[in-house]
C-alpha cells in the first residue's frame, strides 16, 4: 500500500512537472500562433477579415448635431443687443453605411487608395425632433457679403439685392436645409455665375471623400489603415504648423496590439483637421 502510494505521488508530480513544461513552452507558441495568425488577418487585402470589415463597416456610425437657436434676433439687428441663443439637439445621422469604392492596391509603397461614399440618414428616434424642425440662425450669405465685396459701390448693389430679395442678417430654416442646403433667395439674384444654394454640409449625399491613400500593413501592420495622403498631400494648408499634418486614420479602423498608454489619432474631412482620443475607462456593453 505504501509503495503504491507513493507511486502515485510520484506520478502525480512527474505528470504535473510535464505539464508544466509543455505549458511553459506551448503558451508562448500559442501567442506567437495568434499574433501571427492577426497580422495576417489585419492586412488589408482582398481575402483578409479586416479587408471585409474595411471595406463596409458592420459597426453603425453615428453623427449627430446641436443647433443654437437665435432667441432674439430682431434686438441684435437692430440695437446690436447681447445675442442670445438656446442649443437644441441631439439630432442623429447614419453615416459612414456605403462601401468604399475604387479600391486600388499599390504593391510598391505598401498602400491602398479609395474613395468613401457621403450619404446620411436621419435617426428618429436618438434626435429630440425632425428634419423639419425650424431655427433662427445667420443668413450665412448676407452675413458674408461685407467681408467678401470692401468696394463701397459694390457693396451699395448687393445690399439693394438683398432688400428686394426680402433678406435679412438673420433667417428660419428647417435642420434640414441648414445641413443640407437651400437655394438662397438673395444669391438667386446676383447677376454672376455663382453657387446659389447654401447648407453647412453641402453638397453631401450623393458625393464621395477622398481620394485617400493609406497604409495596408503589408510590410508593417503597425502602420495599417494609417493615412499617407488625402486628396494626394500630407498637409492640409489650412492650418498653422502641427495642427496641420494629416494624421492618424479615418477612424474605420485602427492597428492591432494597441497598448491603452497609447494616444488614437484620426483624421476628419468634415472639420478639416485630425484629432485624438485617450484612453479613460474600460466598460462593458454586455447584457444578461
């Protein structure tokens, strides 16, 4: 009896050193398994998971809007009064629901380029009312004339305009032309070939952002979906020094193995400039 039992002992530590040692050399072989298996994956090329996630994304992307409604705009027109505004919002889109076209790989600079389809589509029901909801806000065109035309004579024509166009320095439109665009009454009767219809975002439905060139992570996936140039330039021009640079992604996608100490940058056409995000707090969006 004793004999087996310590047999068994034995055994017992014998297996379990074993296993021990297997389990010392197969986990970092597993991670060296996995991590090969995800830069395979995350290169964007035709075949890959990423390339198909990539390419139109599952995850739904939102936008959504806060307008400052004008509270008194006859006392700031006409006394120059403190201006006095109520934010309204939020109001939602679906943006970013089309697949990338013009998908065109370069093997010798390890990128690919493409253009990303605009189109938005209102959200009912995380937006605090419709597409037809009316503000007060600055007529946008009569508030640039001054700034655009310095010659007095000039500017003694289009202020005649805009007296018969029955403009004035503030106007009501719905949430859907100021985003949009509306065909402005005073610019339809300028007498020149100009753009006559305004909205903050237009023209955007049925147009396309780009061209942009990024990275595949073919040769480095640190580097993937990194953008290398948009609209064929590294800098924007629009802004001074760093702020400036083009950097980041378009925010579709990211490199894998990012560390939570690291710093996100993306890239957004819509505000002309890159930003970042910083890690604060992980959450989980689990139900039971």
């Amino acid at each position: 009896m004793g004999c087996n039992r310590d047999c068994g002992l034995i055994a017992g530590a014998v297996i379990g050193a074993v296993l021990a040692v297997f389990g010392g050399i197969l986990m970092p072989v597993g991670d060296m398994i996995i991590q090969k298996t995800i830069k395979k994956e995350a290169v964007l090329e035709e075949g890959t998971i990423a390339f198909k996630n990539w390419v139109k994304t599952g995850t739904e992307v939102y936008r959504q809007f806060w307008i400052f409604d004008v509270q008194n705009p006859e006392e700031v027109a006409i006394n120059s009064s403190v201006i006095k505004v109520k934010q309204r919002g939020p109001y939602t889109y679906r943006v970013r629901y089309l697949a990338k076209e013009n998908i065109t790989q370069d093997p010798e600079t390890h990128t690919v380029s493409f253009l990303q389809p605009n189109g938005a589509i209102f959200e009912p029901s995380l937006s605090v009312g419709t597409e037809n909801d009316t503000f007060t806000v600055l007529n946008l065109a009569v508030a640039a004339v001054p700034h655009l035309y310095s010659n007095t004579f000039i500017q003694g024509v289009l202020n005649t305009l805009i007296k018969k166009s029955k403009s004035s320095m503030f106007q009501k439109r719905t949430l859907k032309e100021l985003l949009w665009g509306y065909p402005d009454p005073f610019l339809n009767l300028v007498p020149y070939p100009i753009p006559t219809t305004v909205g903050v975002f237009y023209p955007y439905n049925n147009t396309s952002d780009g061209v942009y060139k990024v990275f595949n992570g073919k040769d480095d996936i640190s580097k993937v979906a990194i953008i290398d140039t948009y609209k064929g330039k590294k800098n924007l021009s629009y802004w001074l020094s760093y702020c400036d640079m083009i950097n980041g992604t378009d925010a579709a996608s990211f490199p894998p193995f990012i560390e939570k100490t690291r710093v996100l940058q993306f890239f957004s056409s819509d505000i002309c400039r890159k930003t970042c995000v910083h890690f604060t707090s992980s959450f989980s969006t689990w139900k039971s």
